[in-house]
C-alpha cells in the first residue's frame, strides 16, 4: 500500500465527515426505502458516486430530494475510498446513482449493501472503449519500446477504474450521454416517491432541453478549426472528441496518476511540431506539470480543461464548466 498523497488524505477526512452526515440523515428518514418518500420537503435521501452524477441527481429531484455525493469536492473521484461509515451510507440511501466500473469500492458497497433502488451509469450510458495512444504506457512505465503499440493494445493493464472492462468512464463529458442516466434517474424516483412523478418529469424535461441546448453550442462552437487535434493530459476528453469531430492524444493515459514515460512524452513533443498545435491541455484537479513542462520546452501554450470528475469551483455547475471549456477549446483549437 503506498503512502496517501496529501489530497488523497484531504479526501479520507471530508468523506468521513460526510459519511456522519449522512448517516444521522438516514437515520432521521428511518432509511425507507421503496415505501414511497413523503416528498415536498427533501425528504428522498438519493447517495451519487462523483459530481456529474450528483449534478443530474440534483437537477432531476429537485426540491424533493437530498443528494449527498461519495466523492468530496475537488477531490478526484478514480481511486475512492470508502470508510465503513459512507458504505454503510449506500445501503440506507432511497437511491444510488454510481457507475460501475469507476470506482472499485463504490461497486464493492453496492454488492454488499443491496441498496433498493439503483442507477448504474455505465449501462445507462452506453460506454465505449476509447483506446488512447498513450493507454498502453501508464503501468509499464518503464522507458519501453511498448509505445509503439498503445492504439492496438488498448486501455486495459490495471487501471482501477477501467481494468474490468477496458471502457472509458468519462461519458459524461458528452452531454448528450447523461440523458439516459437523467431519464433512469427520473424513473426511479418516480418509482420511490409516486406523489413527485410530475414534478420529476417536468425536471427531467428542463436538464434535457439545458443539455441539448449545450450540445448544440458545443456542435457549433467547434465546426470550424484550425486543428483538431486535443492533446490533454489524461484521457478524458475521448467522448468528446468523438461527439465533436475532434482527435484526443493523451499524454498520460486513462488514468490521471500515471506518470508518462520519456519515451512518450518525446513522441507527443513530435506531434505537436509535425502538426503545428499550439495549445495543450491540462487540468485542473491533478497536477499540471507534465503539461506545463512539456508546452514550455515544445514552446506551445497550456490551457485549462476541466473534466469534471470533481467541482472545485463550488458556485459554478456542471453546464458552467462545460462552457468555460469550450471556450477553452475554442481559443486552443483557433475555431471560427
Ligand atoms: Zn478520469
């Protein structure tokens, strides 16, 4: 077991200070569950796995709901731990929105806790495999010769949160893609609270016309550029890319710890040269050194883009970062 890095254990206090929280909350609801919540006073106890779920969560019950969210703010949702207080959390929740798949420990509360209602992100979604250029460096970090053949081996050598599957968690990076899991969300709250459905639907019927409405900006903002190319740190940005005809190189790979190898980092140098990007990304929750070192010695600019595995900025939401993000995009990628 390796140290905790200092956010890491930033992490582990918050959360167990939200896991009282919650536990005293469920206790006061007597932790009902599929009983049909009184409803009108916050009284639905729903329990989301990192922000983006806890943004649809939110948006959709509305007044009649209170999200409480696993992953604390700004912390980065790969890699959570829970304490026996928060997973004990997941089985006294009315609902839980998750995505398997993402987070290991999150899965293994749910399997044991059997929570009564359920919303799992990933077969709402429909999530792909995004093999990235860089996936096959992360693990091996040794100065290998394996970069050579990254695209064809795809994203799976033991990342947490993709080593099951070998898709690509970042779905909600395409507004349209949160759709579905708001729909899902929308049903079972119905399902748990009859005396909502209408006010549930009329939500659910507002976030899609806001995520819509987001989608076309992003589909006109990003029609024309001068480069498509979207080279960021970690992979997050595969659904996007894909949505918006854009082409995602990854400096590190799915996961935002890795550390790329020399021989990576030299490859994605030649990139940016052969194809005159100027601006490179990187983000705001982990550490943007590479990103930076490596803009300075190409002599390119680095912008921030956000992947919104966690909120830092705690007054602006989901819809708000997603626009500062495609301005971002469109300075970076000189779009017209
Ligand atoms: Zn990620």
């Amino acid at each position: 077991m390796p140290l905790l890095s200092r956010s890491h254990r930033a992490a582990l206090v918050s959360s167990v200070a939200l896991a009282t929280t919650l536990t005293l909350a469920a206790c006061g609801s007597g932790g009902t569950s599929g009983g049909g919540g009184s409803g009108g006073d916050g009284s639905v106890e729903v329990l989301a796995s990192f922000y983006p779920l806890q943004f649809v969560a939110e948006r959709v019950g509305g007044d009649r709901v209170e999200v409480s969210n696993l992953t604390p703010p700004a912390a980065e949702p790969h890699d959570l731990e829970l304490s026996p207080a928060q997973a004990r959390t997941v089985g006294t929740a009315d609902l839980v929105v998750y995505q398997s798949g993402f987070q290991a420990a999150v899965d293994e509360a749910v399997e044991g806790r059997q929570p009564a209602h359920v919303v799992d992100a990933s077969e709402a979604a429909g999530l792909e495999a995004h093999p990235g250029e860089a996936s096959a460096d992360a693990s091996e970090a040794s100065e290998g010769t394996a970069d050579e053949h990254a695209d064809e081996e795809g994203a799976d050598d033991g990342h947490d949160h993709s080593s099951e599957s070998g898709l690509d968690p970042h779905f909600w990076l395409d507004p349209t893609r949160l759709v579905p899991v708001a729909e899902q969300v929308a049903a079972e709250l119905t399902a748990i609270d009859p005396d909502g459905a209408d006010e549930y639907a009329a939500n659910l019927a507002d976030l899609t016309a806001d995520l819509t409405a987001l989608d076309t900006e992003y589909a006109e903002g990003l029609a024309s550029c001068a480069s498509p190319y979207l080279v960021t740190s970690h992979e997050a940005f595969g659904y996007l890319a894909e949505r918006y005809g854009l082409e995602q190189i990854g400096i590190t790979g799915i996961d935002p710890e890795a550390e790329p190898s020399p021989a990576r980092l030299r490859e994605v140098a030649d990139i940016i040269r052969d194809h005159g990007i100027t601006t490179i990304f990187f983000e705001t929750l982990t550490s943007p050194k590479v990103t930076q070192t490596l803009a300075q010695d190409v002599g390119v600019q680095a912008a921030v883009l956000d992947p919104l595995e966690g909120l830092s900025d705690t007054g602006s939401d989901y819809l708000d970062v997603m626009r500062n993000n495609l301005e971002a995009l469109r300075t970076g990628l000189t779009c017209a």
